[in-house]
C-alpha cells in the first residue's frame, strides 16, 4: 500500500483574520482606509474604513451574515461583529446566513499527490484545493499534439477508483463527501507522452455543502447573487465552481467590469 501522508486542503484560508467582509456592490467612488479604490467582489480586513463619495455605494456583507449599505458621503470601519465609527447614512440590511467558513480540512492522500509532480498541464481540481462531493467533473486543458489522454483517479489509500482513455478533455467520478483523492492526466501524441498533470485534492464535508448551500439559497435573489457565490466559491478551494460561476453571471451581467475582472484574475 502507498504510504500516506497529510495533506492540508485549501478549503481553508480565503477566510482568515485578515478577512472580515465581502463587497457585495461598489457604485461610483467607493475607498478603502481612503486611498485605494475598492470594488464589487472584494474583501476587506478587520478594522478597515471603508466610504464613498458622492453620488456613490456600497454594500458589504460581514463573516457573520450581517449586511450593510453605505449611501452616498458615508464612512464606516469594518469588524467582525458590524460596523463603527460611523458617518452618514448606513443602513443595515437584512441578514443572511454567514459566508461559509470551511474549517481547515486534513484528508490522507498518497505520496504521490502531495510530492512535486512533472508536467504542466492545467487540471481542475489543482494541487491542494477542493470539490464538492457526488458526481464530479474533473477536467482539464487541451493539449496541443495530444491523440489520447489516460486519466486515472485513486482515493486516499491508494485504490483506484477510476481510469479512462479519452479524447475527451473531462472525466465525470463518483466522489464521497470529506475525502482525499489523487488523479493524474497524461496526454498522449504521435511519439508518445508529451505532458502530464497530476494532483492531490479534498471534498467537502457534509457539514460544509449544507454551508454552502444555505448561504447560496439565501443570496440567490440578490443582486450579483450568482458573482457573490462565485467569489465565495473560490477563496474555498471551489475553483472551477467560482469559474463556472462567474460565466453565469456575466449571462445576466454582459460586459459587467468587476465580474469580467475577477474572472479575468481567477483563470489567470
């Protein structure tokens, strides 16, 4: 059997100390600690003074679930549990269900996900970060040259769960919830293996798809609701869940500059 190691997921850290509340919409000129400019989707740390100017907005939901509107010529500092410091007009919405907070997620894999790996194919999940659980698509990029890709997928104690040979650039796998998984894509041409991808990644909890699935329930008529979940997604470890996301949104938001900039950013 491979031996196995501990392999810390990023279904973690999007949402440390340094993370208090999430920009849910910036119109006009809207400021953090009255310098940098601050837009839709961003987060902002503990402490920070966010305000806008005239003719501006701002809303901002809090870790907890409290939101907050800042209307034109208002100032307000940021904490965990609301807001101070307050001038002008500052409304407080109606709450929602807390961002979801994935707990650090410490899942067994094989030596061979965490150690470094050869190639450099873009796969999703990448090393380190998180899918739901269930029927999940793992996918990947095309690769010029390539005939055939041979994927195989294995569980924490090494067990192969599946292996395909394909044209296809995506493999759909049955995946239980809170486990650690291995898989690796090997791309295949005329004179034999020309590149590969491979890496170690962790499913969500029971615990944390209830989360998420409240949170989202709960935000799904706002507006950018579908951008917000996206965002979320992907300080979780929900890369492709936060790309997908994001090309929902722009299907009601064509052109929208903070959703094309955070995506932008994201599949960079």
């Amino acid at each position: 059997m491979i031996r196995q190691i501990l392999l810390l997921c990023a279904v973690w850290p999007a949402f440390g100390a340094q993370n208090t509340a999430l920009v849910a919409a910036a119109s006009g000129t809207v400021t953090l600690n009255k310098t940098s400019q601050v837009s839709a989707f961003e987060w902002l740390p503990d402490g920070a003074v966010l305000q806008t100017g005239p003719n501006s907005r701002a809303t901002v939901i809090l870790l907890n679930g409290h939101r907050f509107e800042l209307e034109p010529e208002s100032r307000a500092t940021i904490g965990e549990a609301g807001l101070s410091s307050i001038s002008g007009a500052v409304k407080e919405l109606d709450p929602i269900p807390p961002i979801p907070k994935p707990a650090p997620l410490a899942v067994a894999t094989s030596t061979a996900a965490a150690g470094a790996f050869r190639g450099g194919m873009k796969i999703w999940p990448s090393n380190g970060k998180a899918t739901l659980a269930g029927p999940v698509v793992l996918s990947f990029r095309k690769v010029d040259g390539a005939a055939v890709y041979r994927i195989e997928v294995k569980d924490a104690d090494g067990n192969q769960i599946a292996q395909e040979q394909t044209k296809s650039t995506e493999i759909t796998v049955p995946l239980q919830p809170g486990a650690g998984y291995t898989w690796r894509v090997q791309a295949f041409g005329q004179g034999g293996q020309i590149d590969q991808g491979q890496a170690g990644f962790a499913t969500f909890t029971d615990e944390q798809m209830q989360a998420r699935q409240a949170f989202a329930d709960a935000i799904r008529g706002l507006p950018d609701g579908l951008a917000l979940l996206a965002e979320v997604d992907f300080q979780s470890g929900l890369v492709r869940e936060a790309i997908d996301g994001f090309h929902a949104a722009l299907k009601l938001k064509p052109g929208d500059p903070a959703i094309l900039q955070r995506l932008a950013q994201i599949e960079k």
